[in-house]
C-alpha cells in the first residue's frame, strides 16, 4: 500500500446519505478478483445511462479537477460487506472519505486497503457542503500524523479519531501482513518467554 501522511486537496461533495456498497459499485462488476479497474465503475449507475452515456450533472462528471477527497452524505458504504468498494474508491483516485457516519464494515475495509476514512461532527458536515456551493474551489488537507482535517482558509478544523493500528499501518504503507513482519522479533520474543 502507499503511505499516507498529509494530502491537500479540493473536495468532491457527494451530499447523499446512505449510500450502499451496490451504489457505489453494482454487484455485476464484481468479478474480478484483483484490486484494478474497479474505479471505472465507480458509481457506475450514478455516472452512465442505460446507453453507457455519462450523466452530466452527475457531481463526478461535473467536477474539472483531481480530487483526492470524496465528501460523503451520512452512512456512507451500508448495505452488504463487499470490500471491492473500498478497491473503487481508491482505484478511482480517492484517498480520504469525509462523513459524520459509516457503516463498520465499510470503514474496516477502507482502512484495510489504504483508504483512510475520516469521521466529523454532522453539524460540521453540512457547514462544509454548504460552504462547497458558494466556494467550490477551496482546498482541505488531511494531517494524519496530527489526526487533523482542516481548510486552507481557516474557516474549518477538525480533530479525527483512528486506532492506533490502522494509523500505524497507513502511515508507513502496511497491509496486515506488513504489521506482522514489522514486528517479528517481538512476535518471537514473546513465544519464546512462553
């Protein structure tokens, strides 16, 4: 996995809520079984018609930058565990998904594979959608090690909680594994006290 540290970027506000693993990618596009190209179908029935034709005021056709943070509507990610949601976000290009609410499963597979799921008060939430319709263009950063999300302007600054372990591993690129090897010798060590 990459490492994450701090990302700066516009913000792509998707102010729906409840948002289900089948919309943000559809059942019929899981069958592959390797992380690539799930981005493609990312929100697929929410991007395309039924001829394959992007929808225009769909917010990411709309958007004319490269954003890295995806700005999402309360329960983000409920409905059925499948992990290749998490795969299309990221392969899509996103890093960070903001909310005031996700499913558990969802986020456990978001930090799992590299995206950092980032959860603020919902009164914030709707202060930064709002915000979005008069400024599009602003820019937000996401300060991992400080466990801060905040705007270039200074308008917004919020503190985020994430455990230890997942903030461990997605500042220095680890998936599980990774974490098991970092720590070997404390793993031997430990066994052979016993």
């Amino acid at each position: 996995m990459e490492k994450f540290k701090k990302l700066s970027s516009k913000l792509t506000p998707l102010n729906i809520e409840n948002v289900d693993t089948d919309q943000i990618i559809p059942a019929r596009f899981l069958k592959a079984v390797t992380r690539e190209g799930f981005g493609d179908n990312l929100f697929r029935d929410w991007r395309y018609d039924n001829n394959d034709n992007l929808i225009d005021d769909f917010i990411l056709n709309k958007i004319k930058f490269d954003s890295k943070i995806l700005l999402a509507g309360r329960n983000f990610g409920c409905g059925s565990s499948r992990e290749h949601a998490a795969w299309a976000i990221y392969d899509y290009g996103f890093r960070v998904v903001i909310s005031s609410f996700f499913a558990d499963i969802f986020k456990s597979n978001a930090l799992n594979n590299g995206l950092l799921v980032v959860q603020i008060k919902q009164n914030v939430l709707d202060q930064i959608f709002d915000k979005l319709i008069s400024n599009p263009s602003i820019s937000f950063n996401v300060d991992l090690i400080t466990q801060k999300f905040y705007s270039d302007d200074g308008t917004f600054e919020e503190k985020f909680d994430i455990n230890e372990y997942n903030k461990t591993c997605l500042l220095n690129g680890y998936d599980n594994i990774d974490y098991l090897l970092n720590i070997k010798d404390k793993i031997v060590k430990y066994e052979e006290k016993k």
